[in-house]
C-alpha cells in the first residue's frame, strides 16, 4: 500500500479548451502574392482547480500578415488537468512551468497546424519549445522566487 505522503503525478486529461480562426480580410487577401509575416506568441497558465488537482493552459497566437492586413489570425488554448500531490513547493511550481506544458504542447501543435490547413493555408508549424528554458527566463526577470505562472 503506497505511503500516503508519496509524490503524486497524473495526468487526468488534456483536451482543447478553445480555438478560432479569423480571416478578416479574405478573399481579396487570398489573392496577394507576396509572402506574409508569422507572428507566434506562446503562454502558459496554471490554476488550481480542486485539492491536488490544478490545470495547466497552453495558449497560441498565430497572426500572419501581409504589409499591415491580417490574413490569419488563430487563438488556441489547450489544456491538460493533473493531479499533482505531496511535492515541495518549489518542485510544484517547476512542474506546473515545464512539465505540464512538454505535455500539452504537442497536442497544442497538431491542432493549431490542423486549423490553418483546414482554413485553407499551407501549414505553418509551431517549432518545438524547450519550456525549462522558458521557465527560467520568467523566473530570471521576476524579483523574488514568486513563479510568473499565473495562479488564480
């Protein structure tokens, strides 16, 4: 029988909490020749949602223009619940900024490339994301300990 003070991590589920797809300018748009600009902006969230059970949002921005018109613009969250329990704070807060994320990414990727192509684009791929490095980057540029994973 497990200790119950032993270090609990689970994933219960990861699912697509939202996605949209807008093409304010289409279809004049969709005539340009020109070659548009990717913008892709990446965050992460982290909540509790019940005792030892917390979930960890992914969200993306892909905005692709050409000269200062939108072709695209995609906004998807996705998300992953886990039960995380009897970890050190500070172990807590690294799992929720790394771990959780290296999880729900890939999910994150494949349905963002799947709505660009089902909008009619040729695919623009998220690039891997090494999410420790990211981690510590927000931790580099806060002035004490506190994560920037937001925590409601």
């Amino acid at each position: 029988m497990a200790d119950q003070q032993d270090p609990v991590f689970q994933i219960q589920r990861v699912y697509l909490k939202g996605a949209s797809l807008e093409q304010p300018n289409s279809p004049a748009i969709l005539l340009e020749q020109e070659q548009p600009t990717v913008d892709i902006q990446l965050g992460v969230n982290a909540s509790p949602v019940a005792d030892g059970i917390f979930e960890v949002t992914v969200t993306a921005t892909v905005q692709t223009k050409i000269k200062d018109k939108t072709v695209f613009l995609i906004e998807a969250q996705q998300a992953g619940i886990f039960e995380i329990r009897n970890l050190p704070e500070e172990q807590m807060s690294q799992i929720m900024g790394i771990a959780c994320p290296q999880i729900v990414y890939p999910y994150l990727r494949g349905n963002v490339a799947d709505l660009i192509q089902r909008g009619g684009f040729p695919p623009v791929h998220l690039s891997e994301i090494n999410f420790q490095a990211m981690y510590e980057q927000q931790q580099a540029q806060t002035d004490d300990d506190a994560p920037r994973i937001v925590t409601q």
